[in-house]
C-alpha cells in the first residue's frame, strides 16, 4: 500500500484568480515545487483533486484545463518537483448544461475522486493526507478519514473561521511548504 499527500490546486498549489481559465494566467504559489519535491523525495503519491465548475459554467473548457494542468506539471517539472495525477471535478449541480450540470460523487466534498486515487495508486487513506484552502478540502479528507492541513493561502483567509466552527483540521499552516513540513515530522 501507498500512502499520498492529497493536494488542492487553485490557492493551495497555485494563485487563486478565481476561475483560472486561460494557462498563461497560472501561477505557481512561492514554494508550491520546493513542497511537492520533499513529498516526492519522502515516497509520498502526490494526487491533486479540484473542484472546476469553471467548466461548467462555460469559464473553461475542458482542454484548457487540461493545457492548464500540463502547464503546472512543466513549471513543478522544471523545479524538480513531480505531480503523480491529477483529477478533477467539471460539474456543478445548478450551473450550466448536462452533462455538466449534475448533482456527482466526485465534486469535494464527496470523495468520489479520492477513492478512485486511492484504487489507481492502491494507497492506504489512513497514512495520508489532504491539504487545501477551503472549508470543502478539509470535509473532503475527513470524508475520506484522512489527515487534515488547512493553509492560509488563496482563500485560507476568508475560510478560516468556518473551517474551525465546521470540523477542525489536524493542523492549520501559512502555506503548502509549513504543510509538507508538518507532514514529514509525522
Ligand atoms: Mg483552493
């Protein structure tokens, strides 16, 4: 069995812009591949899942997230640092058109995208982690009864009160670098 850190994108790994729509707009956050590097150099599976109803909302299309995502493994790859997968949800269960407009298993806070990691990369969830910037990420890892990191960064600021009334996190980190570095000490 594996075990992964389960990581965010927009906020958690990169600048939150809201709705990232077009790869020449990413930005990777500081010390996004300095922390994704210690995760791969420690063995750790590293799996990003996203919400991006930005596609259902007719924001982006399904290409360009993909161009957005290979655009963030090219800029980690370039650091050293290495992404195992990355999934994603396109649904949002009022906005847009079928399919896309759905009520799904796989938008956080549902797990649906962490079990289809955890069967991929035959990963054991109780040695691994979640970590992001929403109340949403953290529901997700308690979901999937992972531990929790919630950082401070993108919409850390905004989120942080409810994600402390609403299921605290196991540890609450200025970004992704004190995150991994949390982790490791584990
Ligand atoms: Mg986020």
């Amino acid at each position: 069995m594996n075990k992964a850190v389960f990581l965010d994108k927009d906020g958690t790994i990169s600048e939150e812009v809201n709705y990232l729509s077009h790869y020449k707009d990413l930005k990777l956050l500081p010390h996004s591949a300095e922390a994704i590097k210690m995760l791969n150099e420690a063995g750790f599976k590293v799996i990003v899942i996203s919400n991006q109803s930005g596609v259902a909302r007719g924001y982006c299309s399904e290409d360009m997230l993909q161009a957005i995502d290979k655009t963030m493994q090219k800029e980690l790859l370039n650091r050293g640092a290495f992404i195992n997968a990355i999934y994603y949800c396109p649904h949002h269960p009022e906005h847009g058109c079928y399919p896309y407009r759905q009520v799904c298993a796989c938008r956080k806070p549902h797990t649906g995208l962490v079990e289809r990691a955890a069967e991929q990369y035959k990963l054991d969830l109780k040695s691994s982690f979640f970590v992001g910037d929403h109340a949403n990420d953290v529901k997700t890892g308690k979901n999937a009864r992972m531990k929790t990191v919630f950082v401070m960064t993108g919409h850390g600021k905004e989120e942080l009160e409810e994600v402390q009334k609403n299921g605290k996190p196991d540890h609450v980190a200025d970004d992704l670098l004190e995150a991994v570095k949390w982790i490791l000490k584990k």
